[in-house]
C-alpha cells in the first residue's frame, strides 16, 4: 500500500524505495517517526519518544513533531506561530481526523492523504497534505492554515513542513550557494549543534541562495550512499532552517520566510503554503538528481511542452546588445538559420526608449527608430528562414524614465517618506496590486495576440525593496512577497491557457528565478548571464543536482578568451542540456559558421539523449584536471559522454573513466576505443582516455552491441 493507516494513529507512506511514517505521540502530538529506505514490516517502525525526563524540557521541546507551533515549552524552531485574537500567542494543534484519496496530476492518479489539526480552544485549523509520487520515489508535503472563527488570527511564522532524518548519526548538509554570474555552488559541511540557515530575502529565489538541500552522514558519492533531499516549490522570499538539537535531533523547516511576514488570516480564507519536495535514496547523490529530473520532466515543467524537445535557440543579447533594429537581426537571423537554429530571440532593446538599461522598461511598444514597421518584417523573415521567433520582456519593473512610470508612479513598491532604491536604474512593480496584475498579463497577452511569437524570454532584474503596499490595511501589509508570486502564477497560468504553443524561458539576471515553482509555469531557464565555456561547467553541475537538463539553456558565445577556448570546446560545454547560440555570429567567419553548422547537426543527433534520456555525473569539475558527464537512454542502448580536460599536465592527462548507468552484462562500443567492452568491466574499472592540450574537450558516443 502506498498510504496506510496503522492502528488508527500511525500514517505511512510507501514509494517503490522508501517510507516515510509519522503518527500519534504524547498528548496527541503527531510525531514523525521515520524517513528512510523502505521498511518491509511495519513493526520497524520506530515508537514515538514517550517520556523524558528533566525539568528544563518536555514533549513539546523534545518530539519530532509533524508541524510544531509555538506552544508551552517549544524552544525550538517552529512551522506555526500567532497572534491569536484575544492576545494569546500559544498554539496548540492536537490531532483531530486524516483522509486518505487521490489526486489527479497530468494522467496519473497519486494517493494523497490529508491529516487535520485543531487547536482545543481556539478557531484554528492545519491541514496537512502529503501526496506521494511512488515511482520517483518522491513525496510533496504543504499545509493549510484555515481561521474557521470569526476574528483575524496574525500568523508570524507559516512553515509548509517540518521533517526529521534518522537520529544517532552524524550529518552532512549540502546546498547550493552564488551570486550573480557565478551561481550554483556546492557547498558541504557537518551539521553541529545550533542552527543553519539558507533563504531569500529579496522577493525572488535568488543566486544567493538556493531552496534545495541534501544530507547525508559525511560519506555519500555520487553512486553510492543514502541522501535524503528537498526541494521547495516557490519562487518568493524562502527559507530552510536545519537545526542541530542538544538531542541530536536533524530538524528541518522549509517554506515562506518569516523575515518581514506576518499574514492576517481572514475567516475561511485559507493560507496555502508553497510546496516542499522530499526525497531519499540510498544510491548516492546522482540518483537524487535524476529522480529529481525524472519527476520534472513528467510533472512539473508544463504539460504541453514537457515531452517535447527544446529548440535550439540563438539570442541576440551578448551579439547586439540594446542596439538592435531590422538590419543586424535580420543579418543575424540569416546567419543563425544557415547553420540549423531553430529559434531567433530578439532580446532587450526592442521597445520604447530602451537605447541603454536607462530608459524604456514600462513601455512594451515597439521602438520604431529601430523598426520603422514594427516587428512584423523580422517575424517574417525570421519564418521565412524556417525558425520561430522569440522575443525579450521584463515585465515586473520599469524605469522612472518611462511613459508607464510617469503616467503610475504609484504601482512600483514605496514606503511613505522614503526614497525608492534603484538598481540598474529600475524599480519592482508591485505585482500584488491587481491592476498591476491586470496590466502584466495585458501586456504580453496583448504581444502574443498580436505578434506571431512562440516564445517568451521572461525577465527580472532587480530585487525587492521598500516593500511598501500602502493600499491595503496594515495587518495585510505584510502579505506582500507571498501575493506578488501568487499573482505571478497566476499571471503565467492564463497566458500557458491563452497561448498553449509558446514556450517559456525563465530568468533573472541569469539564474535568480530558478526554482520548481516558476519551472511549473515555464520551460526552461536562463541558469546564468556568465557564458564562460568553463566556468559553465562548474554552474552546470550545481545546477543538475536539482534540474534536468532540458530545462537548462547554455549558449555558446564569444566569451572567454578565444585562444583558449576552440569553438568545439564551446559547443561541448553547451550541449550538456539545451543548446543555445549568443555569439555575434556577424563576427563569424566562414570557417566558424561551417564548424557550428557541424556542431549543431551533431547536437540534433543526439539531443534525445541529452534531454530525455538518464544524466549522470563521472567526473566533477570541482574534484581535478577533468570533468565529464555521461547522458543515457533509459534504455541503457546508447548514450554520450562529454568530457574536458581544463590543462594537460603529464601524466595526468590520461586517466580513467568510469561510466554509470550501464547494463552490467551487456557489451558497448565507445567511439575513439577500438575494443569493444562490458558493461560491467565499463562501470568498474572503466577505460583509460587521453587528452592533450589545454581546454581540451570529447564527446563519445556509446553503444550497446546487439
Ligand atoms: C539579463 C539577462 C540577460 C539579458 C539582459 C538584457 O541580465 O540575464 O540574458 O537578457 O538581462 O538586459
């Protein structure tokens, strides 16, 4: 049974590999109890701590509790804290009834079962929601908050969940850090008692910081070892606190920021709070990254285009900058479709006054300086070379030096009295407003009514400030970065429903807006404005532990020193998820363009494998001279392997290659090795390759033997 219910207080949750259990302790506490590797009897399952015994703690302090508040003797974090309408700030929430049902989610039925908490006196509800996904051996865990009196309740604190991994071993916390164009660092250290925390505070996920964890006890590789993981389905201010308990207790907290939040719960007016995705493998942290995949590419990124491949785009940003008009896209857009692109994107420039990042965010009509008859003759020519067109927007911000902006300089964020911080000369409209809202989805529905665009560059380039939104009564005020995403979804929800064919790219100075909530309403992402051929390995990497691939747009441009870097260097470093050009391709030489026409045949061979198959990582960037990754069917038939050697020093530069993700008994062929070889022989001791130069790359092909 996927969900069970054990003698009426004990809930489990069953996918192909794991179970997750929690159920009824002291005082009808719902208490975790265990999350780990399958259990094959249910009399395994730990028993709820029942006694403790000093006078400094008790149960409330000392259990694993479901969804903690702020109650009595809880010193701890907590998921819930209020202000309760008569001034009372304790909330106790004891177990009142479950139901266990399905859910619809695309084609598949997933069970779902939902437990209610009550407090005894007050007129307060939680509900938690766990749906289990059985075969990506994932679960999703979100709580709703329901005022079922008649008075405001003040919630300070809104955690979607708390979860716990097994107590009595030492862990070890991996997250993901970065600025901007240097996002998606891995960071490990050992859990010691006292509290860390990861989180955004700037109204966006943010390149600071990222909403994914992954733990393990210190000795867990890439193919071997348990790994528990999460990932939180939100794209606002976030947060995840891991806290190390004088009893060695792991326990973590995920979902909305508390900094800057309170939310003033109106009577039968839900609080439904972002998701969290947990997980847990004992086959090491490349097993979590593609159950992590998997799942996307079936149930998150949008239904109409997850099974479809990604084009192989070109942008003109790095090539033209703000200085684009019909001549050089057009020149541009030849060039591109000569060589096999599939889709042209104009990016920023196009609109009002927007000769630099001065001037002209607000104002989404075509600059006729640049193209006296709109933006039909490039879309026709685009076309007529056989490729979709895409285009450029930021629509959140504006600049002051804007129509839109003079004519509502009350729709930005501003508190009274204050001066409005601006960054690359913009400021945030606050989406929460709903003729803010209303404008938003005007403006690009109204591009996508008009233009024939099949895709969306989807901008955002300043983080939140002066948070002001004086429009609503202060016990509201606060709701502000939670409504702003809501709207956002919504905003994306309605064109996906009125504009289904067009393809979504989210961004955010590169990757500040990346994150299973925005990859729900969009197809892939712009992961970072730095195009460096080998600084992208490292950012790659970091960002597959989370994403697939496909989702994962790398381009190939001028960047980086060219003596360094061949332009098959460039192409493999990009072909690791989907392909993208961004080189001024007006600069390219016959010589070049017949290269990257080459490249790009290649790549459409083998794209299926890269975007759909299995992603496995051989060989970390962060960990020596060469890195490679492996992409496979899932099959196991055929696959290709990328591999890069940043500097030839002798004898390093031959060195073994193990594969992953092979059939054990079957035989392969890999390109540039004349022996055929096992699976098994290939995934144990591996073959010997070698590389020579600097900035060296390869791609292999690998194919089983009939
Ligand atoms: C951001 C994006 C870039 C580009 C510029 C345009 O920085 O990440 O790719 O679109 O904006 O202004």
């Amino acid at each position: 049974m996927t969900i069970e219910c054990l003698d009426e207080c004990k809930w489990v949750l069953n996918t192909q590999k794991t179970t997750y259990a929690f159920g009824l302790g002291v005082d009808e506490m719902l208490t975790h109890l265990y999350w780990g590797p399958r259990l094959s009897f249910s009399s395994d399952i730990p028993e709820p701590l029942r006694t403790f015994h000093a006078s400094f703690n008790n149960m409330r302090d000392m259990a694993n509790l479901e969804y903690p508040s702020q109650s009595g003797m809880a010193y701890h974090e907590v998921c819930l804290k209020a202000r309760l309408h008569d001034g009372s700030r304790d909330v106790i929430l004891n177990y009142d009834s479950y139901s266990i049902g399905d859910v619809e989610i695309r084609e598949e039925k997933c069970p779902k079962l939902t437990v209610i908490l009550k407090d005894p006196h007050y007129s307060l509800t939680v509900h938690l929601h766990y749906i289990v996904y059985e075969k990506y051996d994932l679960i999703e865990r979100y709580s709703e908050i329901i005022n079922t009196g008649s008075e405001l309740i003040q919630l300070d604190q809104a955690f979607s969940a708390a979860f716990y991994v097994p107590e009595g071993f030492p862990y070890r916390l991996t997250t993901i850090s970065g600025g901007w164009a240097a996002e998606y660092t891995l960071n490990q250290e050992m859990l010691v008692p006292g509290k860390k925390v990861i989180e955004s505070r700037r109204g966006a996920t943010s390149h600071n910081s990222h909403p994914w964890f992954a733990l393990d006890h210190g000795n867990s590789q890439e193919c071997s070892g348990d790994v528990w993981f999460g990932a939180l389905r939100w794209s606002g201010n976030w947060k995840m606190s891991f806290e190390h308990t004088p009893r060695n207790q792991i326990r973590i907290l995920a979902g909305l920021n508390n900094y800057d939040f309170t939310w003033g719960l109106l009577p039968k007016n839900p609080l439904i709070t972002p998701s969290v995705i947990l997980g847990f493998t004992s086959q090491g942290f490349g097993q979590a990254s593609r159950n992590l995949h998997h799942f996307q590419e079936d149930l998150i990124l949008p239904k109409k285009h997850n099974k479809k491949l990604r084009k192989i785009l070109y942008n003109s940003w790095e090539a033209t900058y703000f200085d684009v008009n019909l001549e050089n896209q057009t020149s541009l857009a030849e060039k591109a479709a000569s060589i096999g692109v599939e889709l042209f994107v104009m990016d920023d420039g196009w609109f009002g006054q927007r000769n630099t990042d001065m001037a002209g965010l607000g104002d989404w009509y075509v600059n006729t300086q640049k193209f006296p008859e709109g933006l039909d003759p490039l879309i026709n020519k685009v076309n007529e070379l056989g490729m979709d067109f895409g285009l450029w927007v930021e629509p959140e911000m504006v600049n002051p030096d804007s129509d839109l902006y003079r004519a509502h300089p009350e729709w930005v964020f501003q508190f009274p009295n204050r001066e409005i911080t601006r960054a690359r000369h913009q400021l945030n409209l606050n989406l929460a407003k709903p003729e803010v809202k209303d404008f938003v989805f005007h403006m690009v529905d109204d591009l996508l009514n008009k233009y024939n665009i099949k895709f969306i560059k989807w901008d955002w380039n300043k983080s939140i400030s002066e948070p002001g939104w004086p429009d609503v009564p202060k016990e509201h005020q606060q709701e502000v970065m939670v409504h702003y995403i809501k709207n956002l979804y919504d905003i994306f929800s309605k064109l996906r429903v009125s504009h289904p064919n067009v393809v979504f790219e989210t961004c955010s100075g590169g990757g500040g807006r990346i994150d299973m909530g925005i990859l729900s309403f969009t197809d892939q992402a712009w992961i970072s404005d730095n195009t460096n051929p080998y600084d992208r390995l490292f950012i790659q990497e970091g960002y597959s532990h989370i994403y697939c691939p496909k989702s994962m747009v790398c381009w190939v441009t001028d960047a980086g020193d060219d003596n360094l870097f061949s332009l098959k260097y460039r192409f493999y470093s990009s072909m690791m998820g989907t392909l993208g050009i961004g080189a001024n391709l007006n600069n390219y030489t016959e010589k070049q363009l017949k290269i990257a026409k080459k490249h790009i045949k290649r790549y459409k061979e083998i794209r299926p494998l890269i975007q759909e198959g299995e992603m496995y990582r051989l060989l970390s960037p962060r960990a020596g001279n060469v890195s490679a990754v492996q992409y496979m069917n899932v099959e196991k038939t055929e696959g290709v392997v990328f591999i890069f050697l940043q500097s030839s020093k002798f004898p390093e530069n031959r060195f073994r290659l193990i594969f992953q993700g092979l059939n054990p008994e079957s035989q392969y062929k890999i390109s540039k090795i004349s022996q055929k070889l096992s699976g098994r022989l290939l995934m144990s001791l591996g073959a010997l390759i070698t590389l020579d130069g600097h900035f060296k790359s390869e791609l292999l092909k690998v194919t089983q033997i009939e």
